[in-house]
C-alpha cells in the first residue's frame, strides 16, 4: 500500500507540472477513444463509466467536487448551479440557492422545478417517470422535495445524513430537464453544461460540442469531445503512441503499459492511481446450487487474491473489504484488522482444505464436478480477472468457461440477475459508507446484485448514517465489514489501480485518485497546438 501510495502522489506531482503556465487557447476538438459501447447516454439509468466519463460534460450538478483536486472529500465540494446551501440545525433539511440566467441546450430556462422533478425521478418519490434507477438507494432517506420560487429548492430527509450533500457532488448526480422526457435523454440528452450532445454511433463514436450559451463566461476552451470505440485495448495503446487520439481511456492504462507508453513517448503525461473500484464475485444466491451459503462459502475459502493482485497490477492493487483502505482511503480496514475477516486468512491452502471439505459434503469431487459458467462483461479490466477466477476455481472441483458479454447485454443481464457466478467490477462514486452500503448491499437496491438482504444489518447502516463523530462512525462501518464478509454478500477480491496518460499539450488535466466518476466535467481543459 504504501509503494501504491508513493506511486500515486509521482503521478500527481507530474499533473501540477502539467498545469498550464501560459494563457489558455480557445479551440480544438479533444479526441480519446473508448472501450465499449455505452448502453445509453442518459446517466441517471445507468451504471458504468462507460456512460458517465463522455456524457458527463452535457450536464451540471447543484454542487460538484472540485474539478482540480485529485482526492475528492466533504471539503473540496464547490458550488455549480447552486450558489450557496444551508442545513437546518436539526440536519434533516438542505436548501440551495440556485444560480439565475442559466439555460437548457434548447433555451428553455433552468429551474428550482427542473431540481426537483430530477430527484423525485431518481429517488422514486414519483414513481414511473425513469425507466431504471440505479441510485435510487442514495435517496431512500429523501421524504419530499419542496420549491420556493424559481430559485430556491430545499431537500426534506426522514433523519440526518451529511453524506447527502457529498452525493450529489458526483458525477451521478446531473441535474435534467423537467420538460424532457426521459426517453429522449436516452437518445439525444439535453443538459446545462459546457458541451452540447452532437451524436451516438453505435459501436462507432460518440461526439459532443462545445455549448455557445454556455452560463460560465468563456468556458469551455475546447471547441469539442470526441471518443471513438476501439474493443481493443492493444489497437488504443498503438493509436494513442501515434498520435491518433489526444489522450488515452481515463481508466485503461495498466501499470506494465504505462512503461510501454513512456518509453514510447517519453514527454508523455501520465498518472497511476488508486481507482476505488474493486473486481469482486458476484454469486446469485437465488439459483441452485448457489442458494446453499455453504457453497457460497466455498467459493470465497478458494479466492488467492495476491495472485489476482501479482497478475493483474504487478503487486500495485490493494486487498481489502468494501470500503478503502488507508492511505487513500478513510472507511477501509487497516490489513491486520481485515484479516480477522471471513476467507481472508493468508494461507491460502489452509482455506482451500476448507472449501474442498464443504464440496466434498455437498458431494462435489474430482469424479463429480460442479459445472457452471463465469459470467462477466467483455472488457479487460473484467475479462482478465475472470478468467484468473475460473482457473482458481478448478482447486476445488469446479469446471468452469468464461462468459464474456457486450456492456449493454451485461448490464441487463446482471440487473436481471440472469447469471450464476460472476466476475464484477463495483467503482465508488465517492469515498463514504452511504454511498458503498446503500448501492450496493440494502434491501432492494437495483445495483445490490446478489440480492442480498440482512435486516440487522441495514439497521447498522442506517446507525453509522445518522453518526457525526468520525470514531464511533468508522467502528459501526468495520462490524458492517465483518457482516457483509461473513454472509458472502459480494465478496471483494481486490481495489484496483488505473493509469491515464495525454500528450503535453492537452492542459489542465486532474486525474481523480478515489473515483472514477467524477472528474470529467472538462470545461477548463485546452489544447496548446
């Protein structure tokens, strides 16, 4: 970890050398690729970065983290649409102050209804108007939203959540039009922000341009933001190294391609970073044989995750539980706490014996394997760890074959929960147990894939919400570790590391270092050529 944490902050001293020393240019069109097929742009009904890192310049939010500080946290939350915001004393009432004069794409103006007709969508206070909602847990504490004027809008909570604020600084948490419907954002998104939506190839590219009536005087500098798709994570190093795109995908470069990128392209401005995804086993704990937690068990006891960290990152990556760890992370376990946890035990034979002694039980052997697929999305970054998966799996008596899906098909299928096993990707939006537990393990949560559901536990999550003091929060946050290790409710395999590089003249560029989702607003990024 602190070889990781060494390696990031030499990428971010390379990113403030990169800041611009001379007066910033207007013009040019920033060309990147990208790795698959978004299934949509609208990013209220969806869940991949695949949707939220090329549309998320179309929009604004009422606050968003600060575009130019690399950690996101509570403090660096800056105003966008909102000029100001107050909590009443009792913490359950936020209001905003919204900025006047500001426009949709197609001039109609934005207001404090636009505000709430989006949160009411999102949080399912109004049922019907969005066709899936994967955030709708963010917002389960929301009673009411309430208008005064044109200008004002005040968020009503059933109980204190200072995280509220922190989610919607996010990169997920656009604010979009009352007076468009919410197919139309599906197909041709209409936002307040710096780019305006040009077109979406399937399969082909993806192009927005820069927005004239932009409320930010002279922003943005870009004149416009193409991705193009390239499947092959090979054909975008070559592309990039020649000088075919202005930057490489924000998340693809590994650590063995970073030196190839240097070494190819020595002035080359690149940053590793700690990413807050984690590649985790997805198990749908409805199908047989699944539904058994022996089993269920018995494929975590098999899980060697220094051998996916060795492979996959070169030892970079981070073992841990949900939450990240420290140095980068404030909620995770420290290692010799986490290894307290169910199947993170070192020796990884002595828990391999174990989980041949549950097959064996469940009458599973060398002559009577247990024959299923590993199902996951057919991209690297998932693909790789999931045949690293199945290849582990074979220790204890399984015959596996990967299955590996186009993003659109792959997300349906999960939301469907239309798989046995698999191999999964989770990205944090932002650094905060509310966020992490409700998204991913409450009751009836869209993105809660397994469909796990422990009632003790959500009255846990629902006590470290509502708990100021960081101490007593952090120690509610570690019993919730040790539960959701215990049930096998997502086990995590490891948090990952991602690498971005971009030729020198492109400027301005911050690279998150604990999320993926929200630093792509780029309406102060320029090109000096």
């Amino acid at each position: 970890m602190l070889r990781l944490f060494h390696i990031v902050l030499a990428g971010l001293m390379m990113a403030a050398a990169s800041l611009p020393a001379a007066a910033q240019k207007h013009g040019g069109v920033l060309t990147l690729p990208h790795v698959d097929t978004p299934p949509s742009p609208s990013i209220h009904e969806e869940g991949t970065a695949s949707v939220v890192t090329p549309f998320m310049p179309l929009f604004n939010n009422l606050v968003l983290f600060d575009q130019h500080i690399a950690q996101n946290r509570f403090d660096t939350i800056v105003p966008e649409l909102a000029t100001a915001w107050k909590w009443t004393e009792d913490g359950t009432t936020l209001t905003f102050t919204l900025h006047p004069g500001v426009t949709w794409h197609d001039g109609k103006p934005f207001t404090a209804a636009d505000v709430k007709c989006t949160w009411d969508m999102v949080s399912g206070l109004v049922p019907g108007k969005i066709r899936r909602s994967p955030r709708q847990a963010w917002f389960i504490n929301l009673k009411e939203i309430s208008v005064n004027g044109d200008h004002e809008v005040s968020f009503h909570l059933k109980q204190p959540q200072p995280s509220l604020i922190a989610m919607l600084a996010t990169g997920w948490s656009p604010v979009y039009p009352c007076h468009v419907p919410s197919a139309t954002m599906r197909t041709k998104p209409i936002g307040t922000g710096p780019f305006r939506f040009v077109e979406y190839r399937l399969n082909e590219s993806m192009r927005v341009q820069r927005n004239p009536n932009y409320w930010k005087p002279g922003l943005p500098y870009l004149d416009g933001i193409e991705y193009q798709i390239v499947p092959n994570r090979a054909t975008r190093m070559l592309a990039f190294t020649a000088g075919k795109f202005d930057m490489t995908y924000p998340t693809d470069v590994t650590v063995p391609l970073m030196r190839d990128v240097r070494s190819q392209n020595p002035d080359a401005q690149c940053v590793m970073r700690t990413s807050n995804v984690s590649t985790n086993l997805i198990i749908n704990r409805d199908a047989p044989p699944f539904n058994n937690l022996e089993i269920r068990r018995a494929l975590v006891l098999t899980l060697d995750r220094k051998a996916f960290i060795d492979i996959q990152t070169e030892g970079t990556a981070v073992q841990a539980g949900t939450m990240l760890p420290p140095p980068a992370g404030v909620w995770g376990m420290p290692p010799e706490e986490m290894r307290k946890m169910f199947g993170y035990d070192p020796d990884i034979e002595k828990q391999r014996a174990a989980a041949r002694a549950i097959m064996k039980s469940l009458g599973y052997g060398p002559d009577n394997l247990l024959r299923t697929k590993v199902f996951t999305r057919n991209t690297n970054s998932f693909r790789d760890p999931a045949l690293i998966l199945s290849d582990q799996l074979k220790t204890i008596w399984f015959e596996t074959e990967v299955e590996a899906v186009e993003t659109p098909i792959y997300y349906n299928r999960v939301f469907k929960k239309d798989y046995s096993i698999g191999l999964n990707l989770t990205g944090a939006s932002l650094d905060d147990p509310d966020q992490q537990y409700l998204e991913n393990y409450a009751c009836g949560s869209l993105r809660n894939y397994t469909n796990y559901c422990n009632a003790d536990l959500e009255k846990d999550i629902s006590r470290q919400s509502m708990e100021m003091d960081f101490t007593k929060r952090r120690a509610i946050v570690w019993e919730i570790e040790r539960k959701l290790a215990e049930d096998v409710a997502r086990p995590i395999i490891f948090h990952g590391v991602a690498g971005a590089c971009w030729h020198p003249y492109v400027k301005n560029v911050t690279i998150m270092v604990n999320s993926v989702y929200n630093g792509w607003r780029w309406e102060d990024i320029w090109m000096d050529k």
